[in-house]
C-alpha cells in the first residue's frame, strides 16, 4: 500500500481546511476496518462545522502545529482528546495554546470518527501503533510548513510565552529540533520539529519508539532550565494527564486560577 502524496490535501492556508473539521484519512485502521485504496490517497471526510475559526494568528512563523492524540490512554481508561477539564475537551485546550503561534493546527489520531465533533482538522497516523513519534512523522510529512510545533494531547497547559521561544527558533534558524529541558530531563513535547527529519524519525522507528530516545539521536537544540523555568515558572507545560488522580489535580489546579496565567504554586 502506497503512501498518500502530498498533492492530495488541500492548501494548508484555504478557510475550508481551517475552519471545518476535515479528517484525512491516510493508510491506517478506520474503526478497525483496513483503509481502502481510496483511503490510502488521503481522502477527505468533512464533518460538522466547528463552533468558530481558531483565533487569528499572530506570530510570522509558518508553522504547523501537531496535537499528538494516538496513545491508547490505558491508565487513565477513557480517550484523551476528548476528555472534558474545566468544560472543553484537551484537545481544545492544547489547539488554543498553539494556535497563536502555527498558520495550522492539526489533531493526530487513529479515532478520526470520534474526534470529528472537535473541529479541528485531523489526520491518521501514517504508521499505526507507533507512539507519539508515529504522530510526528504524520505531522512532518503532510506539513506545508518547513517546521512543525509538536504537542501531547494530554499536556492540555503548555505555557504561552513557552512556545513563543520555541516559534521563534524557526524565525531565527536553529538545529532540526528545538526542544526543552525540564527536571525530569529533556522533554520532546512542546517541541519544534523541522521537516527534514522525516527520513530520520522513519528509520529509527525500525528499532525503537521512544521518543527520549530519538533526541539522543538527532541532538536537538535545547532550551536550558534556566530559560524553561524563566518562561514556565510552574512547570505546567509538563504535566502530563495519565490517571484519574492526575486529572484530578489539573481541574482543582484549573479550578483554583485567580485569573489568566495566575497558577496554583503547588501544581
């Protein structure tokens, strides 16, 4: 089965992609049905209208941003992009961060069905069952952008001023990856991704998934604790939702903000 080709999607930039919710449907499982040949060409589903347009971008990087959605979400028991936190789906939460600083914003899923009701533009996953490098390669092969902007579906909190910096790595030239450095080490998500990666993500998902790893790899540059913490202060870029007890804590956390960027020091 061939790979989709780049001229099967629509412009990037065209208010139809933007503003429906438009599932490409690539070679992958669609409700565990094998994608036909129609399928394999990237054809378009459109769903429902979305509630409104993103709102209006306004950083000059030509960025696309990815919301990396595939996991199987086995801790926490029920699918993530979905997932209501303060009364909007993750997915929703992430796809507003993002969308000041990318000229698109796609969900990377393997439920394009279920996800369709979100509003965003969504893709399958070109390689199923590859973890959340899987969805990268999506993102960097469909891209009409030279760099992607990367982000975990179950990350909803990803600091403005964060992915500012990392945008603006773009804007100024950088390594084929920009990523940050947290306590916990280096973290691939946020990050900014460029598209010459895409036959290097390819060939290491021959041996290996994780995406830790794959920094190791292709030694990005990094954005050092110091910088991390000066844009992060509270970490919340980071927290990861995988349990009912975490997701517990992002709503008494989401709940007890005083006003906008106004965090709860104990999250």
């Amino acid at each position: 089965m061939t790979s989709p080709s780049r001229s099967s999607l629509p412009p990037a930039t065209s208010p139809a992609f933007r503003n429906k919710a438009l599932a490409i449907i690539g070679p992958c499982h669609l409700n565990n049905q094998k994608g036909s040949g129609e399928g394999a060409g990237g054809r378009i589903v459109s769903g429902p209208s979305a509630p409104g347009p993103l709102p209006q971008l306004t950083h000059p990087a030509q960025l696309t941003g990815a919301i990396l959605a595939g996991g199987r979400s086995r801790r926490l028991g029920q699918d993530k992009a979905g997932l209501r936190l303060g009364g909007k789906p993750l997915a929703l939460w992430v796809a507003a961060a993002l969308s000041p600083v990318v000229s698109d914003c796609w969900l990377i899923t393997n439920q394009p069905l279920a996800h369709l009701a979100l509003g965003l533009p969504l893709l399958t996953d070109l390689k199923p069952s590859q973890g959340p490098l899987g969805g990268l390669l999506t993102a960097l092969f469909y891209a009409r952008t030279p760099w992607v902007l990367a982000a975990a579906v179950d990350a909803p909190f990803p600091a403005p001023a964060l992915l500012a910096a990392l945008a603006g790595c773009a804007v100024k030239g950088a390594r084929q990856a920009v990523v940050c450095r947290s306590p916990r080490g280096l973290e691939p998500f946020p990050g900014l991704y460029s598209v010459r990666l895409l036959s290097k993500i390819t060939e290491f998902l021959k041996t290996d998934r994780r995406p830790t790893r794959f920094l190791e790899v292709c030694r990005p540059q990094v954005l050092d604790l110091i910088e991390v913490n000066r844009l992060d202060p509270q970490g919340q870029s980071f927290f990861n939702l995988n349990t009912p007890e975490e997701l517990e804590r992002a709503a008494v956390w989401l709940a007890g903000r005083s006003g906008p960027g106004v965090l709860n020091p104990s999250f």
